[in-house]
C-alpha cells in the first residue's frame, strides 16, 4: 500500500522543500550578490537585492591585490593529494578488514571514528611543534599529511562499508572459474569496488578543499590555499564586505562545479553505501 | 571423468566440529544430492570437495588426484551458486567467457562454446545484457552455462532452485536433469527440498549434524529407511511415527507407517480417529487425524477425492508389509 498524496499535499510539500532549500542556498546566494556590489552597496541598510549597478571591480580588487591562481594550485594539491595518499592508505586496511575481519575488526573501526570526537585544537599545539622540528610549516605536503590523517577515518569507513557490499559468493564463483588472485583482483573485485572507491574520493576531496582550521592555522604564504585567500580578506582595518565575497565566490566555485556534476555519486558516499 | 572420493574428512570451525570424521564415494556420471536440514553441514561438504573451505583433517580426492590443499581453481570443478553469483559488471557473454578466458582459450573456440551453451539454455537474446536486466530463472541458466563452458570434472550445485518461485524451480529441475542425461557428468547436488532430492538423485546422501544417516537411491531410502531420522526426512507428507504400547506389539520402540500406507473406513478399522483438517488436492487427499491416542497427529494420504470433513469419525488399518520398525536407538529393525 502506498500512502495517498492529494494534490494540494503534494503543492504543500514542494512549496515547503523550495523554501527550505532556497534558505540552506540563501547564504551563498547573498554572498554572490554582494560580490558584484560596491562596497557601499554591500552595506546599505535596508539591504539592496537585485537592483544596484552590478560591477565586476571586486574581483578585479581581488585578482590585483593577491595570488589567486596560486591558492587555487594550493587548494587542488591539497585536497587531491591528501585524499590520494589516503586513499592508498585506506584501500588495503579496508580490504583487509571487510574480507579478512578479525576478533577486534570492529573495535578497530570504532576507536578509528572516536579520533574524529577529538578536538583537533587540542593537538594544534604539538603538531605546530613538530612541523617546525621537522621545518615543514607552511609547506604543502604538511597539509596533505595532516588532512590526510584527519580524513583517514572516514574514507576507511566508507571503503569498508562499500567492500562490505561486495558479495563474498561472488569473489568464490571468480576462484571456481579458475581466477587466481590477481586475476580475481584484476576483473573481479576492482570493477566492482571502484564505484565505491569513486565516490569515497569525491567526497573527500570536497572535505579536505573546505577544511580551514588546520588550513589556515598551519599555513601563512607558501602553502597557502583558498580558506586562507579567504581568511586574508577579513583585514583588521574593517571588513570589505564586496571584496570578501568575491574572494569567496572565487574560492568556492571550483568545488561547487564539481559537487554540481557529482551529485549523484555524492549522494551515495555520504549515506555510507545505506542506499543503493 | 568424475571420480571423487572423501576419506575421512573433517572440518572444524574454531573448536566446533561441524562435520566429524566422515567418507563418500561418488562415482564417475552420479548425479548425488546432499540433503538434510537447515545446518546439517550440506553446505559446508559441498564446499570441502570444492576447495573453497579448507579441510581439517582426512583427505579428498578427484579422479584419483589427491586434491585435499589443491586450490578450488585447480580442481576442474564448477558450481552453480543459490544467489547465482554473477559478475554485476559483466554482460552474460563476459559471465560465461570468463573460466574460458582464465583458462586462456583461443577467443574463436570461446565463441562457439558460449553460443552453443547459450542455445542450450535458451540465453542467446540476452547475451549482450548484463545480470541485473534478468529474471531469476535467466541468471540461474547464465550460472549454469558458466559451469558448462568449463567442461568440468564435476558440477556442483548449492541449493540453486531456492531463490526461484515454485513454478520456475520446477522447471528448472527438469532443465538439470536433462542436462545430465545429456553430458553424463558427475552432479554434487545440495539442497534441504526432499522432493528436489527425490526427483533428481542417482543417489542421495541424507546428512545430519554433519553425519551421513545414509547413503542410497531414492527409492532405497524411501522402502528402507535405515533409522527414524531418514524415515521422516525422506517421504512427503511425513511419515507416522508411533511409540509406546502400540509400537511394543510389534517388537518394536517405534513404528512407521507412511501416509500412503493406511487405508481408512467409515465403520471399522484397527485404529479409530477424528477428522482435523482434510487437505483436497484433487488428485490426492490428506487428512489429519486426531486423537488416535497414538500421536498427535498422524496423516493420512489417499488417492483421488474422499469425502472426509471436520469432526467426523474415521477408522485407519495399516498395510502389513509396509510397516517399518525402529529399536530404542531408533535403527531400523529388519
């Protein structure tokens, strides 16, 4: 039996799911509005909404006084790195863990999500200590290393969630057809893990681009990615409010684009494989 | 070729010994069905002989090859899997080349194998399709024309009608068997259906807590039913079982009479009941027959239609020579 949904029902509830979204968007709707206003515009009270002279001097502003191209590079090397070298990291201790468990598989699994219940000002101190012994402060592959293990959790969760799927009959049919193990890894288990393998990296690449505590407190110029581009435009002189969101906009169109073409993919990493 | 034989095989899980020491000889062209209930270790056998789970101790040959450490792709061996176990990525096409192309076969050769296996199995429109766009019944043949392909020692085949509706599984049964009559190849059939083991079996083996209770052809198991385990597994409906003074007039601690073996009147009979429920199944009719004072409830089986309704009166007399009789270890009494 399927429950009855009346017409007026259904206006209601696409009425109230419209007005839910566009709240969630309003946030980032406002912010690219004020990023074509002049500063002046951007602070009128009553707000101004679409009708000011729109202007594109703020992302000049932007261009002119910093480094755009080189967060972006940052940003892109950062999030793809960090999720890569988790990624080979986390594919062989999921693996193991889905298809060869042990007694303490799950104690494993849960203590490795209690890290992310961990405040993570409480290690800033030593790990800023450390980067300096080891002369890597404001260095990408600090970042990479640092977001890499703060995300690690997660992507052996979803990999193994999605391993988990895999059915174990399946594997036995491939050794009965006469598959060895690499030939069994090679045609039976990767197609068959990489969509999971796919959408775990999405989600983290997106998680590691918009990560800014550990972004913008370990970086100062070399390394430092859009958060920080961000960051730097909410000086201590006051706060340039039309600069600002064009310096946003900049930074969050990238990955915005991409979440835009990957929902689908998305939608399924963050519900951790529950959904098919 | 198809020769296997288990000599003294074991398997241990941790410190449970689900089969103990246990020996079979299945010869070249049986079709052998492993049947028994749910945890019997049916399963768990037809997994020893494929190499997919480890023996414990004792060892298993195929064809006179030791095979006991031999990998399950090494034993020339195919099976036919209860959830199909398909390749998702795969079109059927891939799905049935795939042993071949393991096996490193000339593509050409592939090619008229998977034709010739895909007429067979009625699957040539679908070749191009992938798992998930079949029915049931279509991924079972595309597992069962993955096994072919490979020419194998032996098939087996693990409870691979459970997942499909009755009408589809009786069908089914039949294609297999066919299919054996044509390639003559050694079968290793697991299933809990009786009537599947009936049907189908050169020869079955009844399996108890990982226990063989016996080893015969159908018709063995159904005439001498070596204990009351076999006695009640095999036949359906279920045997009568009867205990107490009634079994002792016959030297006996229990006795068996098979539904089909009472005859029923009206007026006289030696044992008297009350209709419960009369099944009507046209050809056949069951009825359920309480307070005999000899069980809870004995059945009944009697050809054609009788009228029979609740509450009525009903007199059963056993046929004499299709008694069974069973001692205090509940064995069969020649």
């Amino acid at each position: 039996m399927s429950r009855a949904i009346t017409p007026q029902k259904k206006i209601m509830w696409t009425a109230f799911a419209w007005a839910f979204g566009l709240l969630m968007f309003f946030p980032i709707l406002w912010t690219f509005l004020t990023s074509f206003k002049t500063e002046a515009v951007a602070i009128a009270d009553p707000p101004v909404w679409l009708f000011f002279d729109w202007t594109l001097e703020n992302y000049a502003d932007v261009q002119a006084r910093s480094n755009y191209p080189k967060a972006l590079m940052n940003s892109i090397a950062i999030a793809v790195g960090s999720t890569f070298l988790g990624i080979l990291i986390a594919v062989p201790a999921a693996w193991a863990m889905a298809f060869v468990p042990g007694n303490r598989t799950k104690d494993v699994l849960l203590w490795m999500l209690s890290t992310k219940m961990l405040p993570a000002v409480g290690v800033l101190y030593p790990l800023v200590l450390l980067a300096k012994w080891l002369g890597v402060m404001d260095s990408r592959i600090l970042l990479i290393v640092v977001l890499m293990l703060i995300n690690l959790p997660i992507i052996v969760w979803m990999l193994y969630t999605y391993f988990r799927e895999i059915p174990g009959e399946i594997l036995e049919a491939a050794r009965m057809d006469g598959a060895g193990l690499k030939a069994e890894i090679l045609y039976v288990l990767t197609p068959m893990a990489l969509p999971g393998i796919a959408s775990t990296v999405l989600l983290n690449i997106i998680l590691a681009w918009n990560e800014a505590f550990w972004t913008i407190l370990l970086t100062t110029v070399d390394a430092a990615p859009l958060t920080a581009f961000i960051a730097s435009f909410s000086a201590p002189e006051g706060l340039f409010y039309a600069k600002l969101s064009a310096a946003s906009m900049l930074a969050v169109a990238p990955i915005l684009i991409m979440g835009w073409f990957s929902q689908k993919q998305l939608v399924r990493g963050l519900t951790f494989g529950a959904v098919k | 070729m198809g020769n296997i034989s288990l000599n003294q095989v074991t398997k241990s899980f941790g410190d449970v010994q689900v089969i103990p020491p246990l020996d079979l000889e299945i010869n070249e062209g049986e079709f052998v069905v492993f049947v028994g209930p749910s945890g019997c270790g049916k399963s768990t056998l037809l997994r020893l002989i494929a190499g997919l789970e480890d023996t414990t101790s004792g060892a298993i040959s195929i064809d006179g090859n030791d095979a006991t450490s031999l990998a399950p792709a090494k034993r020339g061996l195919a099976m036919v899997f209860q959830s199909y176990a398909l390749y998702p990525h795969m079109s059927v096409r891939k799905n049935i080349a795939f042993p071949m192309k393991m096996a490193g076969i000339d593509e050409t050769v592939q090619n008229a194998k998977i034709d010739a296996a895909a007429k067979a199995l009625n699957l040539t429109d679908y070749l191009d399709r992938k798992p998930g766009q079949l029915s049931g019944g279509q991924r079972q043949r595309v597992a069962i024309g993955r096994a072919i392909v490979r020419e194998p020692a032996a098939f087996l085949f693990d409870e691979p009608l459970s997942n499909l509706d009755a009408a589809l599984r009786v069908g089914m049964r039949l294609e297999i068997m066919e299919l054996h009559e044509k390639l003559q190849t050694t079968m290793i059939y697991v299933t809990h259906d009786q009537v599947e083991a009936m049907t189908m079996a050169d020869k079955i083996v009844v399996l108890q807590a990982g226990v063989i209770e016996q080893v015969g052809s159908p018709l063995e198991l159904y005439h001498a039913p070596r204990n009351k385990f076999v006695a009640g597994f095999i036949g359906s409906p279920k045997m009568n079982l009867i205990e107490g003074p009634e079994a002792a007039k016959y030297d006996a601690t229990t006795i068996g009479i098979r539904p089909e073996h009472l005859t029923v009147s009206n007026t006289e009979g030696m044992w008297k009941g009350i209709v419960g429920v009369a099944e009507h199944l046209g050809s056949d009719t069951f009825i359920h027959v309480h307070e005999t004072g000899l069980m809870d409830m004995m059945t009944v089986r009697i050809t054609g239609d009788i009228a029979a309704k609740h509450g009525d009166t009903i007199y059963l007399t056993p046929v004499a020579d299709q008694m069974h009789r069973f001692d205090a270890d509940g064995l069969r009494i020649a």
